[in-house]
C-alpha cells in the first residue's frame, strides 16, 4: 500500500482486533469505524485489494490442504465394466463414471471438493474439461483429450461421440483427483506423444528429491518408465510434485 494514501487516513491502530478477520480486514474495519471520507477512500480501495489477496492466498492453502488430506482416503479404482472386441472377447475394461462417482463423490464432499465438466471438440477428438471446486473458492482445471474412433461395436456415430465424451469425463476426473486406476485403462484413442526428453528427466529428478514410489508414480502416471508418460499428463504430474515442495 502507498504510504501517501495512508497518510491522508487517520492513524489506523495496527495491534487492534478485528472484529471478523485480520490482516487488511481489521484495517477497512477501522476505517469504517472511523467513517469514509473523500480523504480516505482511495486508501479504502487499496486495502480492499490486500484483502482479496489474502482471501485468495487463504484459499489456496486450504485446497491444498483439503486435497492432501483427501489424497489419504481415495481408494484405487479398479476398472469394472468391459469393452469387447467384435469377436466378442475383451478389448479393455473401464471404471463408468456414475461408479466412479459412487467411490469418490462422499470422499470429496467430505473434504470440500465439487467437479463441474465442458467439453471442446476439435478436429476429431473431445477435451473435457475438469474444474476441481474447494468450498472456500480456489479451483483448478484439468483437460483430458481421446480421440473420437467408431466407439463399441455396432455403435452409431452419435453413440460413439458419447463414448468418446464419458471416456474424455473419466479421465479428466481420474487425472485430476489424482486416482490411481488398477491396470490403467488402455484404450488406443488416448491422446498426445511423449514427453519430451527434458520434461522426463526433470519428473524423474523430482520424484528421487521427493523420495516418492517411483513405481507407483509411473502407474499413476499410465507408464512404464519417465520417457513414455504421455506429454498431455506432464502438467499436471509436475503440479503435483510442486504441491508436495518440488
């Protein structure tokens, strides 16, 4: 805050209480106290941008507290519902996402978290977006992107845009929770090359730094080793070792 602002204002007693917050608060507090004034008011405007950033801040720390809290009580999801083959035998096995709400949505309530979804289509392939929501206001996305192929078999072009979509829904939700998904979900309309030689070096130094489980790290991350994570995954495995301090 400018000092010169401030100087126009009555003397704000600092060591006061506030009466519902701190910080900035107690001072707008005692600024209204005091009665606004034309004098004061540009001072008023300063403060209350202090107070948006400390709320902000505030926040920020409570979702990444929130969220490693509720990192310690979500389950690995085990993929359920199968995929055949035109010949009838199995081409994959996925975890719907109304099952994977059933397992995740009371653990995530229970810590302050709600998802909202969009969806994007762009030349052949559907992004959903992921908007993770803490109840004190701090959000962050999430995009997972699959290419839209001709779905199961016998399925129109509309049901395999849907197929598509629910894929796209379960992965941003999966990538952005974090979930460790037993035997990943290996569907080749999966999106995206490598990362790229710098970027695997870089994840695997931090992980080391960390002294994470390098192989849990890799099957979360739906890879055998560093040098083929899939490049569209590297942003948010780097933001989750950046919320542990690295």
């Amino acid at each position: 805050m400018k000092n010169t602002e401030l100087a126009k204002t009555e003397r704000l007693d600092l060591d006061a209480k506030p009466t519902t917050g701190g910080g900035a608060m107690a001072m707008i507090e005692q600024l209204i106290a005091k009665g606004v004034t034309s004098d004061n008011v540009a001072a008023l405007k300063e403060l209350r941008g202090m107070y948006i950033d400390e709320e902000e801040r505030h926040a920020k720390r409570a979702f990444a507290e929130a969220f490693r809290a509720m990192q310690n009580e979500l389950p690995a999801i085990a993929p359920t519902k199968i995929v055949p083959n035109k010949d009838g035998s199995t081409r994959f096995k996925y975890a719907p996402y109304d099952e994977l709400m059933k397992t995740v949505g009371p653990v995530m309530q229970k810590h302050g978290f709600s998802a909202t979804f969009s969806t994007k289509f762009n030349e052949g392939r559907v992004t959903s977006v992921c908007t993770l929501i803490h109840d004190l206001g701090h959000e962050r996305t999430n995009e997972y992107s699959v290419r839209i192929g001709s779905g199961p078999p016998g399925a129109t072009e509309s049901q395999a845009d849907g197929a598509a979509n629910q894929y796209a829904q379960r992965g941003a939700l999966s990538d952005a929770l974090n979930l460790v998904i037993l035997g990943r979900e290996n569907d080749a309309r999966d999106l995206g090359a490598s990362v790229t030689h710098d970027q695997a070096e870089d994840l695997r130094q931090r992980v080391k730094d960390a002294k994470l489980n390098e192989g849990a790290f890799l099957k979360w991350a739906g890879a055998p080793d560093y040098e083929t994570i899939p490049a569209t995954r590297y942003e948010r495995l780097s933001a989750y070792l950046k919320e542990k301090g690295y």
